[in-house]
C-alpha cells in the first residue's frame, strides 16, 4: 500500500506526483490542507509521521519517507525503469545540481511558513511579500536559465530530449511562479521545456487543479 | 587537477571540503571572498563558472560541478569507497532526507544574500535579522533531533557508526549555529555527534579555522 500525504498546492508535493506518474506506480491521495483550522500539518498524528511538519510524506508500505528529492532518488533506485537520474556521474551532477537551483535557491525562501514570518515578525505588508517571493523566483529562474543556455545541453527537456529530475522540479516551479505573477520572458528556454513536459501525462495528471483536494 | 572555489565560512564549501577529506582527494584551495569589494562571486569571470554567483564550485579537471550536495553525490559515485550514502535505498533515503533537512529548510533561509534582503529592502535591524537567523536555526533543528530520537537509528553518527552525508551536512550547520549564538541545548544528540565527527581528521581538517583564507 502506497499512500502520499499532499497538498494540491504544494509544488514539493507536486514533484512527487509527477514522479509516480512517471514511474507509473500507484498511490492513495492523503490530503493535507496546509492552512485549513491553523494546518492539519501540525495535527499530533501528521507530526508523529514528520516531525517537521511538512509534505509531502510518502508511506511506501509502511516505510516512511520525507523530503521530496530524497523521495525521488528513492523511487529512481527502487522502480529504476523509466530513470528520472541519466547514468553517467557528470549528468547526474548537472541535473541534481540544477535540481537544488530550485530546492535550495528558490523554493524555501517562498514556503508558506516563511511568507508568514515576514508578515507577522517583520511586519511586511502584501506588496513586500510578493516583492520578496517575486525577487527569488526571478533570479533564481534568471541563475537556471543562464546555466542552461551556457550549457547548451538542452533538447524538449533539461537535459536532451528526456525527462529527468530537473524537469520533475522546474514544472512545479513554474506553476508557483505564474501563481504570484511572477515575469517570466526572461526565461523563454525554461518556459520552452516546461511546455513540452506539460505534453505529457504524468505533468498533466499530477498538477494542482488535477487532485482531488484542489479548490 | 582538481579545485575547489570556497570560502573558509561557507557552511555549503565546509560540506565539500569534509566529503574531499573523507574521500582522501587532493585539491588546490582557491578562496571567493563573499563580502570584500563587493563580492568575488559576482566578478565575471566567476560568474562564468557558476551563473548563480554561489559558492563551492569543483572544478574536476575542467569538469565544472556546483551545488554542494550535487558535488558531494558525484564524489561518492566517482570515488565509492569510503562510502557517504549506505547501500540500501531506504537508508539512503533517510540520510538525504536528514542532508535536505538542512539544505532545504535552514541553510537557504541563513544565506547572505538573504540576510541583506532583509537588512536592505524590508528595513530589519540586526536584532531583527539575528532574529531570523536564530529562528530557523533552532526550529530546523528541533525538528532534526525530533527525527533521530523517534527514529533511533543513531549511534556515533546520524545513521548508526558510520559517517554519511547527514554528518557531512550537520557539522557546518552546528559551526553557523555557533557563530550566531544560536541555542543549542535542545539538540543534545546532534551536538553529541557533531563531538564525534570532530574527533575524525577530515572534519577538523575542513573547518572554517584551518582554511588558507581564515580570517
């Protein structure tokens, strides 16, 4: 029994449904609303699952995973057909490296719990944070596609013409970027490649207004 | 040839200079400062080896690697033994997960570019941004040593006696810790196996102090 605690919003969620799509392993949708009665994240029973208080959680038959990336590498190494990792080290490095451009450089700095501590710490009002959410996400799309560009590995997807893990990542991103109105014509090769995954149904099935607790 | 681009207080650089240590891999030492006339990350020149203008970058023989976890994950690939990441895939799973938890949830919070966002466009003062600082630290960690009590799985190390990347990253994160006067009593098995890795060369060895560029 396969079951994934998720948000429909949630684009580190997000990262794993498309996963699972993409290895065509099945799975019991948990809905866990993040802002719902102050946050069923923080309800003893979710918190004995994750400490952290945080989705998604994979329960792969009991065994417990957290960390969308570690999730992922998990289910590369357990289901290895079709592979989200390429084979040689070098491309493996690019396409985790360009993974963590995301994970790392972005997305914390937007999470839900975050924006909130701006507004309630620091007293930021509804244009400085979206000014700041703005900020990491069009740099450090600007940082990716430059990379990708002074690269000149990319084909349909990240790197080639095959999907991986940094497609698995950038969709999720992008979504959350046209969310908050982020600019985006600065990153026409990223659009490009998220376009061409969003051919496929793995992105399609596992985007937000495609699960079963999207409002 | 191999080189490393760091700078001595870089939590991310200290990662890669344990795990080169770990590995036994020869590397030429070659500082970014991160502060001093500006910033040697955003020099051109720099910028042409990492568009992020982040630091570590490995250069293995003219192969250009960035992001430390990326970096790390190559070196365990290309140089398997000693190993970072166990052989069995739930166990990897845990130790990234472990690694993400830092990664992901405290260190991009704690950036510089970060801090002076806060300090510039959203007016913090240093009591406010050390704040901040604190804040994500001493939750992060909680949440970390919450994981390893429940989950008991520790021993000397993260993942019973063995060194792994979970170490790799927990040790940079506990000197950070340290240089802002985080707390840290509520973490007493972290802090007891940050002591055992400080008993091993390539973490004494990695650390801030003993850098050519140590201030």
């Amino acid at each position: 029994m396969r079951r994934l605690y998720s948000y429909f919003r949630s684009s580190a969620s997000f990262r794993v449904r498309i996963a699972l799509g993409f290895k065509g392993l099945p799975y019991e949708y948990v809905p866990v609303h993040l802002t719902k009665d102050g946050g069923e994240q923080f309800v003893p029973a979710f918190r004995a699952l994750n400490p952290d208080a945080l989705i998604p959680v994979l329960d792969d038959d009991g065994r417990v995973l957290t960390q969308s990336l570690a999730i992922i590498e998990y289910l590369d190494e357990t289901h290895p057909e079709p592979p989200l990792l390429p084979r040689d080290a070098l491309e493996r490095a690019y396409v985790r490296a360009f993974a963590l451009g995301i994970a790392c450089e972005i997305h914390p700095l937007n999470n839900l719990r975050v924006l909130r501590y701006l507004v309630r710490q620091l007293g930021a009002d509804d244009d400085a944070k979206n000014a700041w959410y703005r900020h990491w996400v069009e740099e450090g799309l600007a940082s990716l596609e430059a990379r990708v560009l002074a690269e000149g590995r990319s084909g349909r997807h990240v790197l080639g013409d095959t999907v991986t893990l940094a497609d698995v990542v950038l969709v999720p991103q992008i979504f959350n970027a046209r969310r908050f109105d982020c600019r985006l014509d600065h990153v026409p090769t990223l659009m490009r490649i998220c376009e061409r995954c969003l051919e496929l149904a793995p992105f399609v099935e596992a985007q937000p207004e495609s699960q079963p607790d999207a409002e």
